[in-house]
C-alpha cells in the first residue's frame, strides 16, 4: 500500500551545508485566506557529515522555554560551529502558539497526541505526519521542550522514559544526564499513546524531554537552564565542540507508579501549602481547597501519598475536579 504524501513542503533544502531559515508551508483554506496556509518557522543548520539533532518547542503553545531557546540558537549559531546538522522547530504547534494555547484554535488538536498522524487529517494530523515521517528519520537525537503552560508549574527538569531496550534507555539517560537541568526524572506518563515522545523512542532515537517551569510564562533563570541544556545537548551529540557545562548539583527523581499524581476531586480556590522542590512526607498537608459558592465552608485537605519532594502543583489560583493538583516524585539517592 502506497503511504500518501504530506501536503507540507519545507521552503529551504534540509541536506545542503549551510544556515538556511524558512517555513514549513501546509496549505489551510480558510475565510480569511481561501489559498492560504500555515507557515511554521524552522532552521537548518548543517556542516558536512555527522550527527543529526532534531530541536523542537511549541510543542504546546503555551510553553515558551523551548521557544525562547530555540529562536535564540537559530538567529545565533553559525554552520562554521558544528559538524553534522541540526534542525529547530521552536514552534512546532505553530497554531498553538499563535493562539498561546496548549492545542490548535483551528481543530482544537493537542499535537502531543496525535502522533504518528495522519497526511489527510486535520492540520494538527499533517503537522505530526510530516515531523514524524519527514523529520524524525533524519535523527540520531531528538530533544522536544516542555514546560507547564498555563495550567501546570514544574521543578525545572529533563527527562527520559523506562524503556524495553536498555542499551536505547542508557544513551537516553546519558543525554539527560548531559542537559545538565537541576533535577533530572525518569517520568511516567499516565497515558503515552499519541506522543511524540513515545513515536521517536519507537523509532530508536536518543531522546530527551523537559519540564522547565510553567504558569504561562517564563523567567530569566528558566531560559538560562534551556539556553546550557541545548547546548550541553549538542556537545553530548557531538555536533558542536565544547566542554559540558553542568550545574553545581543535579537531583535524580524517579516517578515509579501512578501514586505519585495527586488529582483534584473538588472544585474551588486552590491553597497550595507546600513550594515546588520542597521534601514532604506521606501524610503531609500539600494543599487546601475552598468552595468559592458561599463562606463558611471548611476547606477540603489534600495529604502527600507518599515520601518525596513537590515536583509539580496546579497552577493557578481556581481548580477544578479531575485536574492535575499536585506530582509527588521520589528522590533517588546519589
């Protein structure tokens, strides 16, 4: 059976050495514009043969660590730096992004779910089609940066996954380890179907995730952390030549099982009580809830469900039932 083509055509050549800037050009007929389309930024950077890296942000619009970094290094890194080739997609949800929105305002589409996709789906289904079959190939090393949004804040961490080839999950854990963030996870996802991390670690690429930070927004230091990791990232590849630049310490976390997430069962006026990185022990006060109908009511109290430290907290102030309230993560000893 003949797989159809993407409609996606890159407007630079993604092989020839060289600093090229251009789009990803899907056509989207729409009311304002009946011959238009989604023009999604990327970067190639290439310098004869080596190994390839695969930079992407925006995978959720509303998280601009990856962004801010990845605009950055594309309008700043000359191919007389690297050997090999890096591509950047700093946006790779460009409609997300636009719209400062976790999914697309055009087909409501959360891209991190919808891999490997579809050439003749919705346009959040082309964009993980063309990525996955176009762009992942081309990869020994694929680092996708994430951060809380608008709904989430984080511990600034990278990631990997357990997975079933061990010598795959070692040269993972050895490129998290190289990012070099203050704390490093060994995350579990409670549902990975549709990721884009779960189709590259199919694909048998070294790959790498991140949670920065969160709230909607970023910070001086949390772009900091991006701005080294993307670098330390690339001289662990081997692309670019350098010296790991690694912080003063690095807290290993493990997430081992689902009790590790905290979901909210009410909804109201969120009391968190314990600050992001701070060590609680199971039975410990983590949050309080206020219903915000009418006064008087007591508040319900959200305990640890276990040892660890607080590496995630709902965000902001109001709550609903079935959100994310909290992540428990263990500290594994050094």
């Amino acid at each position: 059976m003949t797989t159809n083509p993407s409609p996606i055509t890159p407007t630079i050549p993604l092989d020839t050495d060289g600093v090229f800037h251009g789009f990803l050009k899907l056509p989207y007929s729409r009311d304002d514009s009946a011959w238009g389309a989604v023009m999604i930024p990327i970067t190639v950077i290439k310098n004869g043969a080596g190994p390839t890296a695969l930079l992407t942000g925006g995978n959720h619009g509303d998280e601009y660590e990856g962004p801010v970094s990845l605009f950055k290094l594309a309008s700043s890194l000359a191919a007389t730096e690297i050997t090999g080739r890096i591509i950047i997609l700093p946006a790779m949800n460009y409609p997300a992004f636009k719209n400062a929105s976790r999914t697309s305002p055009i087909d409501k589409g959360n891209l991190n779910r919808t891999f490997p996709g579809r050439p003749n789906g919705t346009v959040t289904e082309k964009i993980a089609d063309y990525v996955f079959r176009y762009l992942v190939p081309e990869a020994d090393f694929v680092l996708d940066m994430h951060s809380g949004g608008k709904t989430l804040d984080f511990v600034p961490f990278a990631a990997v996954h357990v997975l079933a080839d061990k010598k795959q999950e070692a040269a993972c854990v050895a490129a998290m380890h190289a990012f070099g963030a203050p704390y490093s996870m060994m995350m579990l996802e409670l549902d990975s179907v549709g990721m884009f991390d779960t189709v590259v670690e199919e694909a048998g690429k070294t790959f790498v995730t991140t949670e920065l930070g969160g709230g909607g927004a970023t910070t001086a230091e949390r772009v900091a952390i991006a701005d080294r990791g993307v670098r330390n990232f690339l001289i662990h590849a081997g692309i670019i030549p350098g010296e790991i630049d690694l912080p003063d310490q690095s807290i290993m976390l493990d997430m081992p099982d689902g009790s590790c997430f905290v979901a909210s069962e009410n909804t109201g006026l969120f009391e968190p009580c314990v600050d992001l990185g701070e060590t609680v022990k199971k039975g410990d006060i983590i949050a309080r809830i206020y219903d915000t109908e009418r006064t008087g009511i007591p508040a319900t109290v959200y305990t640890a469900p276990r040892d660890g430290i607080l590496s995630c907290r709902h965000y902001p102030g109001l709550i609903k039932t079935g959100d994310c309230l909290a992540v428990i993560a263990d500290v594994v000893p050094a």
